[in-house]
C-alpha cells in the first residue's frame, strides 16, 4: 500500500493530473497520469494502481472506495487536501480485462500451440470490447432516462460509470458533459466546472448549447464558467481578436 496527500481538483494551481478507469471488480484504478501535475510530482503513483480509500467530501473522515461511481464524486467534490489511500500494482493493468501486446506476444511464447493462442486472445479481447460497448451503451441509456426523471444523481452515477468503461473520445465527451449537467442540477459548481472541463478536453466543440442549456444554468453564473469556455472555444477568442482590430483601425466608429 502507498498513502499520499493531494490536492483536490477544483484547486486550480495544482490539479492532481489522474485519469481513472472502472475495473472488472467494480473498482477505481488509475489509468493514466499527466505528466507535471500533482499525482506525477509525487512519485508515489503508477498506472493500474487501485484507489482503496479516500477523503470524504468534508472534514477528515476516510471514506472506503467501494464502487467507481461513488469514488469519483468524492474525488470531483473534495474541498480541501484529498487523501488517498492506493494498493500499488506496478503497472498491471489486468483490471482492464483484455491483454495488452505485450501479454500476448509473451502468451505466444509460452503457449505450445502458438497461432491458436493468439487468436484466442484476442478473439476474447475483441469479444470484451464488444461487451464494454455495449455496457456503455447501455448505461449511457438509462443514465439519460434517469435524468429526465429527476433522479440527478443516480443518473450522474451511470454517466461516470461510462468513463470508467474505456470509452471513445465521443462517448467520454458526452458522459461527461452529461455529468455537467448533473453536477449543475444539484447545485454542486466546482465539481460541475470539473465534469464540463473533461468534456472539451475529450473534443466536446457545441458551445452554442453550452452558453445556452438551461440544465447548465447554475454552472454559466460563474465567473469561472467564462474562463474555462474562453481557453476551448476559438470562434469566441477569434470574434474578440476580429473586434479589437475593428477598433484600431477605427471600423466600429460611427
């Protein structure tokens, strides 16, 4: 086991730089990590490491990781330093449930019949793929029937479900903007902020409905809200650039 100390997300001048990912057993693992942000910093994290306990929301209660759902709204609502307590794996990344190429060369090795393996492999591994599609899919699905009836929360838990499932870059966008909107609806900003920054970071380019969905609304009367769509949206940045040279050169006088 490993213990480490970082700052929570929302804490603009040092995120912590984790991508997580949902494992077969239900669990939070770590499936990437930005280099330079809080988590690489510390040295203490490896990719496939599992999240086994963590901060509560508040105060100084550690609260067990359970269920993905569940860990990552205590990761995303944190206010304050967040603990995390880790069960170090050192880069096994068997949690994803298919081999990696490399798993797969060293299968061939050792298997006696070596074709037949390999296509066994990765018979199983697109066969999981097919499964985890649909899994998404499907919660994708009923997320969204959840929240048009009301059930904010429930249905914020199927959408980052989805992003723990190794979704595409389309369906991490989605989920995550869907995760907005739910964080929005429960009148919880920071973590709102955080969901919808994920969601343009994964290429989510309609800001048309981004300035004007209602479901947003509690998000958009932030100041933050304008700061973080002004560092993704270039036809805003390029309109204001367009304007301010207008205005030198005396074309918006009357």
């Amino acid at each position: 086991m490993t213990v480490a100390i970082l700052t929570a997300p929302g804490a603009a001048e040092q995120p912590l730089g984790l991508k997580f990912a949902k494992g077969r057993d239900g669990g939070t693992y770590i499936d990437a990590i930005a280099p330079g942000y809080s988590a690489d910093k510390t040295g203490q994290f490896s990719v496939g490491d599992k999240v086994i306990s963590t901060s509560a929301v508040f105060g100084t209660e550690i609260w067990p990781a359970a269920e993905y759902g569940r860990t990552m709204y205590t990761i995303r609502q944190r206010i304050g330093p967040l603990y995390m307590k880790m069960q170090r794996r050192f880069g096994n990344l068997d949690y994803a449930g298919e081999m990696s190429e490399k798993e797969i060369i060293r299968a061939e090795r050792n298997s006696g019949v070596i074709s037949d393996r390999v296509r066994e492999i990765q018979r199983q591994n697109y066969q999981r793929k097919i499964e985890q599609k649909e899994r998404r899919e499907r919660e994708l699905r009923e997320g969204l029937q959840l929240y048009k009836s009301g059930n904010y929360e429930e249905a914020r838990e199927k959408f980052e479900s989805v992003l723990g499932s190794r979704p595409t870059t389309t369906e991490a966008s989605v989920a995550s903007y869907n995760v907005a909107c739910c964080y929005s609806k429960l009148n919880q900003i920071q973590a709102g902020l955080s969901a919808l920054e994920d969601a343009l970071e994964e290429g989510y380019e309609d800001f048309k409905r981004i300035r004007t969905d209602p479901d947003l609304a509690n998000l958009r009367a932030t100041a933050e809200f304008d700061t973080l769509l002004k560092r993704f949206d270039e036809s805003f940045i390029n309109e204001n650039a367009i304007n301010a040279i207008k205005s030198l050169f005396g074309f918006n006088k009357k």
